[in-house]
C-alpha cells in the first residue's frame, strides 16, 4: 500500500474513534455514570449519515477492492483499539473511577473491560455495518465512473 492509501485509512480510523468519543462524552454529560452503568450510547441519525459518507469516500478513494477489504478491517480495527484506549482513560481520569480501581488488586482490568464493553456495543453492530454500506456504494460507484 501506499502513502496515498495509508493516509486514508488511518484518516477514517481517526474519524470513526473521534465520532465514537465525542458520542460517548456527550451521552455521559446527560447520565451520570453510575445510572448509566448498564446502557450504552448508541450513534444518532446524524452520526450514522456521517459513518455512510465517510465510507463513501474511502470507497471512492480506494478504488482497488483489495486494498479496499484491507483497509477497511485495518480501519475497523484501529477504530476500535484507539476507542478502547480513550474510553478506558476518560472511565479512568475524567470519571476519576481511577481513585477506586486503584486499591482493588487489578482493578484496571475492570475500568479496561467497561470500555471494551462499552465501545463493542459502538462498533460491531452499528459502526462496522454503516461503514460497510458506505465503502461498497462508494466502490461501486467509482467502478461505474471508471468503467462507464
């Protein structure tokens, strides 16, 4: 792959965790963490449109549907590692659940498997799936403008 490739990857990698923060963050600024414990946030309408776009572009930007199927796993999978790290340090410092966990023995992996929890809830159902229907309607449509 190239620079041209990578950079659009690790570009939409970086979109999909940042909308998947600023989701989190605001859906904790209404419920406090301790009622909202047990629920997920979920992507909105808005933020659904822009997983369909961004795909869209990354389909039209990566014409090569190998590259498009390795960028789109290593896009997915880079989203979710750097989601899991910024919700384990926003449970961590911003929820200051860090003063808690810090006394229990391996209490870290309780704040490490809320935020593996909480962002497969993101990701796996929604985030992959509206990424996908962007990546293919982007692709096909490239390959007609190519082709046509």
């Amino acid at each position: 792959m190239g620079r041209k490739e990578l950079g659009v990857i690790f570009g939409w990698s970086a979109l999909v965790a940042t909308l998947l923060l600023y989701n989190f963050h605001s859906f904790y600024q209404h419920n406090a963490f301790t009622t909202a414990a047990y629920g997920s946030p979920a992507f909105t309408d808005l933020e659904r449109l822009a997983l369909l776009i961004m795909g869209f572009v990354v389909g039209v930007l990566l014409p090569d549907i190998k590259k498009l199927t390795y960028g789109y796993f290593a896009s997915m999978a880079f989203a979710f590692i750097v989601g899991v790290v910024t919700v384990f340090a926003y449970i961590w410092y911003i929820f200051q659940l860090g003063l808690v966990f810090q006394d229990i023995p391996f209490g870290w992996e309780i704040a490490l498997f809320t935020a593996l929890v909480k962002v497969i809830g993101f990701m796996m159902p929604i985030g992959a799936v509206f990424s996908l229907m962007g990546v293919l309607t982007g692709n096909i449509v490239s390959f007609f403008t190519r082709y046509a």
